[in-house]
C-alpha cells in the first residue's frame, strides 16, 4: 500500500509539474520582399538597411554594419578584435575570408606559464598580455573591397555620426556597463569615462568622440588610418603602457586571408561553413553527418531521445577539436579525415541511445569550467540575391579590458583561445592540444561558425551566433530546427537550446520552457543537467517556400534586431 501511495505521489507531483509547462509560443520573424538584415543592434540593422535601399548590396551594408556595431555593441562589435566571414554571390560564387586575430611576434609558447611550467590565472584574459593582433578593419576594408560597390566614406559615415553625437543605451548595455565596473577600474582607472558614480540606465545616453575620430581616420585613408599613423601609434602607447606585445611591425604586417570555404550535405542541403582556424565549420558538418543517420523528426524537438543524441555527437565531436584543431598555415589539420563519412560512421558507432557514454571513455582529460563569452554576428541578405553570413568577436565581453587611450576602442583577449599550456581549458572550457600552441604571428583555434544553407542551387538560410564553445551546438541546433522541424526563422531561434562538449561531462540547457519529463529522461540515461541563463544570440536569415525573407533575430536573449523590405 505504501508503494501505491508513494507512485502515486510521484505522478501527482509530475502531472502538476506538467500542467506548468507552456510550449514557446510559435512566431513569425520580420518579413522582406527583396532584403533582410538581423544584427545585434537596431541602430546598426537600420544603417545597413538603408545602404541596401539607397542601391548598395550584401557587402556595402557588411561594412556599414560591422562599424556601427563598433559603436552601438563596444562589447564584441569591435575594430578591436577578429573574426571570419562567408559570402554566397548571386551567381553561386562561394567564399570566406579569414580576419582571426594572430599571436604578436613577441609571443612565447610559455608565455602564460610560471617558472614551474603552471598557466598564471587571468593574465591571458585580462590586460595587455591577453591581446592579439587585431584583424577586423583589415578584413571588412577587403572583403568590401573584393566585392563592394558604394565608396567607403559614404559607408562609414554613419558610425561615425553615432559615435560623435552619442547614442540612448538599452537595458542590457546598462546592465552591461555596471556589471564590468569593477574591470574598468582595475584595467583603465577610476577615471575611466565609462565609470559612473550612479549606475547607468536605460536611456542614458553615450558617446564615443575617440572612437568617431578613429573612424574618421578609416573612412579618409582607408586600412591605413588603423594599422599605421596616429592610431597606431596608440594602439603600440597603449601597449607600452601595460606591457604588451603588439608592436608597429605586427599592425603594419598584418593581413586577412582568404580562405576556401568547407562544404558538406544535410537532408538534400548544401552547407557552406568556415574553415580552419575556425573549428566551426569542421565541427557543424561533422554533427550533422551524425544526426543524418537518424530520424530527427521522428525522434521530435528538444525530446529526451534528441538531446541526448546531440548530447552524444557533440562530446565525440569537441573530443576531436581539442585533438586536431588549430591554424592551418602552421599545423597539419586533418579536415579530410574528419569530414569523411567513413570516418564519422565510426566515430558515432558506440553511440547508444539507451545510456550516456562516460566522456573519458571518448578522450581522458579534465576540464572543470564554461563561462560565457561575446561575440556578435550579423546575417545580410540583399536584392540580388547576394548573401553575407559575418561573425567577430573580442572573445569576452570587452575583451582584455583594455581601452586604447585617444582611439576609443576595446582590445581583444584573443590569446586565450590558444592553448596556454596544451591540456589546459581555457576560460570557456575548451581544450586545445598542440596544434593550438602559441606561435608568433600564428592564429589562435575559434568556435565562430558563419554559415549559410542552398537549397536547389539557391540560398536557404544565412545563420551564426557569439557563444564561444557554444557557437557550434547554437548553429547546429537552429540548422536542424529549419530542416528537422519545419520551424520558421524566428521559431528555430526563440526554441530552447542545449549544449555539450565532452567536457565537462555535463549538458547546458537553458532556462526557458522546455518539458519536465525531458529532463528526468536525461536524467535516467545518465546525464548531468546544468541550468544555464541564455546561450548565443542568433543573427539569421531564412527564404521561406513563397520567396519571402524571415529574419530571426535573438531579442528574447539580446539586442537583437532584424528588418527587410
């Protein structure tokens, strides 16, 4: 009698439990006829939005977004940092280009590590030490100038006018700002202009006159106005003052580099990702082979018998990037092998989805923290039919923290993505091997993974996310809900996301609506369950089956905005 009570107890409690769970309600994203944007401002959507209208295409409102993104999303839409784009051209054209911050030519492969060979804390993420070589002016002046059409100063005008004469802040910027107080302080001063004695708020207003005078610099002499002249000059002062290693050589020295983009097939679709340095093409296109030989749909949406089975890919997956992953112009990495189906068939072999499979049984290692990052991606779809999918980064939210005097930009702290010591997670969890090492002028590993969908020789979707680790499961997933569910863009990115990357042994999900009894069936398969916040901040595209435009755009999670016509 006591064992009925008690079951009956159990189910009781379940079916309340259940009764509280409402499903995310279904939504349709902006429309466009001819053109669609989604970035992570709505100042910097609206300004490329309108260099579309005024005749410019995908790549003219490219740059015109990434540098209001400067302004309006100094946290990760900076000139400060790196990135990667791929671009689709109407005529079927495929690209990519690499503007991946690189190590300074004064970097050490130890140069994290004590007199015992320990990794020091913080001084690859916080401070001069912790910036390399910024990459995103050089990559956005030559993407724009392999394929653009309106001239720079046109373009660039705008930001520069949001810098000048200031703009109002959102809730999450001011949440933002008084979050990093303390950061500010220790890395620039008391001083420091973005300290306030009251926090700030909503509707406060911000400007950023430094950075309107950098900017001026770019639109009147083009590359040179950032790698040379006044503001280099800063950028080396600013290094000097702190101790760190960016010299005159390395900004004059550096160049973005085009890349041939990956490719690979999922349910009758081409997928076009980023290649090595980015890990994030190498890694989508793995997953989706997996989950290729299994009935997604069948299997329904963010049900116990998916994530798991995403869970299961994933680990195998970030096993073989902290493995074989690294720069391409310095290490040998296996793209071949492992987007081979053959290799892939089994590598996913010992899956089974009646229990979890221990992580160390898939690699040895330890790794024992994730935290969250910053970056930022902006999706652009133009009249002709050209497509954009871009994202850059300063690695954590404001990168090192430090703030270039008299330039008025953030630097990254890019250098964490390399493997301090290989074997050691960096601040996101992420373990790199050798083929991550620090090398002078060499490009540090990413998750960045822009990327964009055809669909009987035509674009189908453009999408990417920041996220860090989570970049790659974030893209996976979306991908997946388009294709394997049937959602819309907007759908596909307001649905709960998951995350794991064979260590931690654990799965991320997040703290929105999903069904209770998913959780005790992961629970019973062997799972550890992880609550996080919010992971990623989707900036995508997708042609719907009528021709129209819907853009996706993270609001829920972010700032995020995305507008058509």
């Amino acid at each position: 009698m006591k064992l009925i009570r008690l079951t009956f107890l159990v189910l009781l409690l379940s079916c309340q439990v259940q009764s509280n769970y409402q499903p995310i309600p279904s939504e349709t994203g902006p429309l466009g006829e001819q053109a669609m944007i989604s970035s992570a401002h709505p100042l910097a959507t609206k300004i490329g939005v309108d260099v579309l209208k005024n005749g410019g295409n995908a790549f003219d409102a490219a740059l015109a977004v990434k540098f209001a993104l400067a302004v309006v999303f100094p946290r990760a839409g900076n000139i400060g940092g790196g990135g990667f784009a791929v671009y689709r051209m109407s005529d079927g054209t495929i690209g990519s280009l690499d503007f991946r911050e690189k190590a300074p030519g004064a970097a050490r492969r130890d140069m994290y590590q004590d007199e015992n060979g320990e990794v020091i804390p913080d001084i690859s993420t916080t401070g001069h030490l912790a910036a390399g070589i910024p990459g995103s002016v050089d990559g956005i002046l030559k993407l724009h100038a392999a394929h653009g059409t309106k001239p720079l100063n046109e373009l660039i005008q705008p930001a520069i006018n949001l810098a000048y004469y200031g703009f109002t802040i959102t809730q999450d910027q001011a949440d933002e700002f008084n979050e990093k107080r303390e950061d500010f302080i220790n890395v620039n001063g008391p001083d420091f202009f973005l300290v306030k004695n009251q926090p700030w708020q909503v509707n406060d207003t911000i400007k950023f006159t430094e950075l309107a005078g950098t900017l001026t610099q770019i639109r009147d002499r083009g590359r040179d106005g950032f790698y040379g002249g006044i503001v280099a000059d800063q950028i080396v002062k600013e290094m000097q003052r702190g101790g760190g290693l960016i010299s005159e050589d390395d900004l004059k020295n550096y160049s973005s580099k085009w890349r041939d983009p990956l490719t690979g097939s999922y349910r009758g679709h081409k997928i076009i990702s980023m290649p090595p340095p980015s890990s994030g093409g190498v890694a989508v296109l793995q997953l989706l082979q997996g989950a290729e030989q299994y009935d997604i749909a069948e299997m329904g949406h963010n049900s116990t018998k998916t994530i798991h089975l995403l869970t299961e890919l994933e680990r195998r997956v970030y096993a073989d990037r902290a493995t074989h992953l690294g720069d391409p112009d310095y290490f040998e990495v296996p793209v071949k092998m492992l987007l081979d189906p053959d290799y892939n068939k089994e590598r996913f072999s010992t899956i089974s989805l009646k229990k979890k499979t221990d992580s160390q049984e898939i690699k040895e290692g330890e790794v024992e923290v994730i935290e969250s990052v910053e970056t930022t991606h902006f999706s652009v779809i133009d009249p002709e039919g050209n497509a954009v999918s871009l994202t850059t980064t300063l690695n954590s939210f404001f990168g090192c923290k430090v703030y270039v005097k008299g330039a008025g930009f953030f630097l990254n702290n890019e250098m964490d993505d390399f493997s301090a010591k290989p074997g050691v997670p960096n601040q996101f969890g992420l373990v790199g091997g050798e083929a991550n090492a620090i090398v002078p002028e060499k490009r540090m590993l990413s998750s960045m993974t822009p990327t964009i969908v055809e669909k009987d020789g035509k674009v189908k979707m453009v999408v990417g996310t920041p996220g860090g680790a989570t970049i790659i499961t974030s893209v996976f997933q979306v991908i997946m809900n388009v294709i394997d569910h049937g959602m819309g863009m907007q759908d596909a990115v307001n649905a709960t996301r998951t995350h794991s990357q064979w260590l931690p042994d654990r799965i991320l999900i997040e703290e929105r609506p999903i069904d209770p009894n998913t959780l005790k069936g992961l629970e019973k398969l062997g799972h550890k369950i992880e609550p996080r916040k919010s992971m990623g901040r989707m900036g995508c595209i997708l042609i719907r089956e009528d021709g129209k435009l819907e853009g996706g755009a993270d609001y829920t999670r972010g700032d995020n905005y995305a507008e058509g016509f």
